[in-house]
C-alpha cells in the first residue's frame, strides 16, 4: 500500500481551514446524516406498524407486515447504484455538489409519501408508489453516508479523524430520536383510527422544511481541502469507482465487514424490535418508541465519546471492541426480554444499543483510513451501500426465522452474533493496516 505522510497540524494552521470553517462543515454533515436517518426510521416505524394494513391489505397481517420490511429492503437494493453513481461524481466533480444532490432527492421522496393514497383509496397504486419513493430514496442515499464522512474527515487533522468521523454518526440516534418523538406525540394526542386515517401523513411531510435547512447548509459551505488539493495536483482518477478495485480492493471487502454490526444492529434493535415486541411479546407501541428514544439519547453522549477514543487507540481497534461486546451480551439480552417488563426493555435498549454504537461511532474513521483519497467517496460509498444492503432484510428474515423457531427467545440473538462475528473479522484485519494519510 502507498501512503503519504505530512506532519500533524492543529485546524488552524491548515491552509484555508479556520475554526467557524470547521463548526460549520460539521454541522452540515451531520444534519444531512440526521436527516437521512430521521427519513429511514419514519418508514421503519411507519412499516413496523402502519404499512401492511393501509398499502397491503389484502396480504394480510402476516404478508402485511413481509411486504412493508420488504419495502425497506427495496430501498436498499438500489444503494449500491446509487453509491456507484454518486461515488464517482464525488470524486469527480466534488464532494459538496454531489450531497447537494443526495440530500434534494432524499428529502423530496421522503415528503412524497407523505400524500400517496392508500389501497383503500387507489388500489395497488400507493403500494407501488411507496416502493417507488423508497428506491428513489435508496438512490440518492447511496451517495449521502460517504460524502458526509468525507465532509467531516476531510477538514479535520488526520489525527483526528476517527472523532470527526463519528460526529456525522450523530445523526443516526438523532434521526431516531426525532422520528420516534414525532410518533410518540401523535399516539399522544390523536386515537389510533385518526392516525391512520390522515395522522401518519404528518411526519412525512415535516421533510419538506428539514430539506430546505439542509440545503441551506450544505450550499453555504466550500469544497474540502483534500478534494481542492485533488484538482490542483489533476490527480482525479477518470473511473474511480473501477480504480477502488485496483488501489484498494483489500480496503473494500474489510469495508464492508466492518460497516454489517453498526447498519445492522439498527435494523434489528429499531425496526424488527418494534413488530416482535408487540405482536410477540406484548409491550404497548408506544412503550418500544419510549425505549427507543431514551437508547438514542444516550448515543448522544456516547457517540462523541467513543470517537474521541478511537482519535485516541484507533478507529478499527474501538469497532472490534463493540463487536466483542455485543458478542458477549446478545443472547442475555435476549433472554431477558422474555420477561415483558418496561424496566428489562430500556435495559435492553440501552446495553444492546451502547455496544454496538461503539462499532457504529467508529465505523466512519476506520472506513475512511481504507482508500486514498482520489476513490475516497467512492471507496466508502459503494463499500457502505453493500453491507447495507446485506442488512436491509435484517428484519424480514429475522421475521421469518421468528415464524420458523416458533418465536423461540434466542433467534434475533442468532442474527446479532452472526453481524457481530463478521464485524469483529473485518476490523481486526483493519486494525493491522497502514491507514491512508492526506498531504493538504
């Protein structure tokens, strides 16, 4: 591997990089990143609960339930193109055009859904809109996670990457938090027949202002400096996608490895959770919406934290350490969980959610040390779109494993071992890489 080497500056001696520069590349990464989770998360509760009856009646419960998991996976069989897409206009025309971009479409296909009509008004026609919507969401996605990786890490010292680099994972819980709150108030305040009669369009349709205050604050900032470096040195690769597989082909697969426990453990703790611990385990909807936002607001405080000590040890060495970990708790957790009990579900939320953050909050710092910088985006992108898409039928399969086992306690731990055991592989084999350095 090639790797170039420059000495450690702070911020302020980098050339073109003041302190406001860097607060506010932070903040526009991390609110795109926000608001991508806030649009995931709103269909996955949405799907958990309101999807089959009102868009695939006739399938019924059980197909209901299939067919809206299945419309989640569908947004992310598309990723990997749209990661290739945008990936290679990343590293070609820049990092900032290109989430201009991801950000418009993501935000407008999210709103949309907000007015579909519902099988009982159009037919067929809304469940094929929404599959639609969810693919076109997909798309733009796959070029959203990576450059707002890059936005963060691009600007910072290199040897603060790894904490740069789990700031834009703030957004996940945050996305989360908002979501849930905006469900938890309309149990709150509306009957369950008004809900799904006009209430669930509300959420959807508050995308349209979030939009606008992302791309206000994606256009007020400038190009990064490594991209700018990139262009005077005419070092921009013609095909940088195909060049990820000649420059960094080992960097690829450990990339997609590593990145399967933090994208994953979301889809099982957060979205199949929410089906399983109502129809099966019998806690209240609103309960699990509880639990799941005091889990986020916890990753408020342990995300910056673990970035911090992967700045600190390493950015591989820290995912390693969250996949050991929830090695070791997924089936006491589990097991617990048998016990239906408010107190055993925030307990459970809370352990199996602070262990795999600690793979998730690291997981940008170890994935942008895997690619040199002119097939960075790509490198990240397309890497980052595959585990998710190996993981967006997470929740159908678990579904499906549930219907095989009976429901047995231990099968959603079955899944988490098996993400946790491929996790810890990958970032131990990151671990005893040379990271890739950039000379600004």
């Amino acid at each position: 591997m090639t790797t170039t080497t420059t000495p450690v500056r702070s911020e302020t001696d980098r050339p073109g990089i003041t302190p406001g520069t860097a607060r506010r590349v932070t903040i526009a990464s991390f609110v795109g990143t926000a608001l991508e989770s806030y649009d995931f998360y709103l269909y996955a509760y949405f799907a958990a609960f309101f999807v089959g009856p009102l868009f695939f009646a006739p399938l019924g419960a059980f197909g209901g339930a299939l067919a809206g998991f299945l419309a989640i996976a569908a947004g992310f069989v598309i990723r990997p193109i749209g990661a290739i897409v945008f990936g290679n206009l990343g590293d070609r025309i820049g990092r900032r055009p290109t989430l201009l971009i991801t950000i418009l479409i993501m935000g407008l296909s999210t709103g949309l859904v907000g007015v579909l009509p519902t099988y009982a008004a159009a037919g067929w026609f809304g469940a094929i809109a929404i599959v639609l919507l969810r693919l076109l969401q997909g798309f733009s996605v796959g070029g959203e996670w990576g450059g707002a990786i890059l936005l963060a890490t691009e600007y910072a010292n290199p040897k603060k990457r790894g904490f740069y680099a789990a700031l834009p994972q703030l957004g996940s819980p945050v996305g989360s938090i908002l979501s849930a709150v905006v469900f938890i108030v309309l149990t709150l305040t509306m009957s369950t027949a008004d809900i799904a009669a006009w209430g669930w369009r509300i959420p959807f349709l508050t995308a349209f202002p979030l939009l606008l205050v992302s791309l206000y604050l994606r256009w007020s900032i400038d190009e990064t400096p490594v991209f700018r470096k990139l262009l005077e040195t005419g070092k921009r690769d013609a095909f940088p996608v195909v060049d990820v597989f000649r420059k960094a082909p080992a960097g690829f697969v450990i990339g997609i490895g590593a990145a399967i426990l933090g994208i994953g453990s979301y889809s099982l703790m957060n979205t199949y959770m929410v089906d399983y611990g109502t129809s099966v385990l019998g806690f209240k909807y609103q309960d699990l919406l509880v639990a799941t936002t005091i889990g986020g607001l916890l990753q408020l405080v342990t995300i910056p934290l673990f970035g911090a000590w992967a700045a600190r040890i390493g950015s591989a060495k820290v995912v390693a350490y969250g996949a050991i970990g929830t090695l070791i708790v997924a089936f006491p957790m589990y097991f617990l969980l048998q016990y239906a009990n408010f107190g055993v579900l925030v307990g459970s939320m809370i352990i199996g959610g602070i262990l795999p953050t600690l793979s998730w909050a690291a997981l940008g710092g170890l994935m942008s040390d895997l690619f040199p910088s002119e097939v960075r985006y790509s490198g990240l992108s397309v890497a980052y779109s595959i585990a998710a898409l190996l993981t967006s039928f997470v929740p159908a399969l678990t579904l499906i494993f549930g219907q095989a086992t009976g429901n047995a306690w231990w099968h959603p731990g079955i899944v988490l071992v098996v993400m946790s055991a491929i996790t810890l592989v990958a970032a131990l084999f990151a671990a005893r890489r040379k990271p890739f350095v950039d000379e600004v």
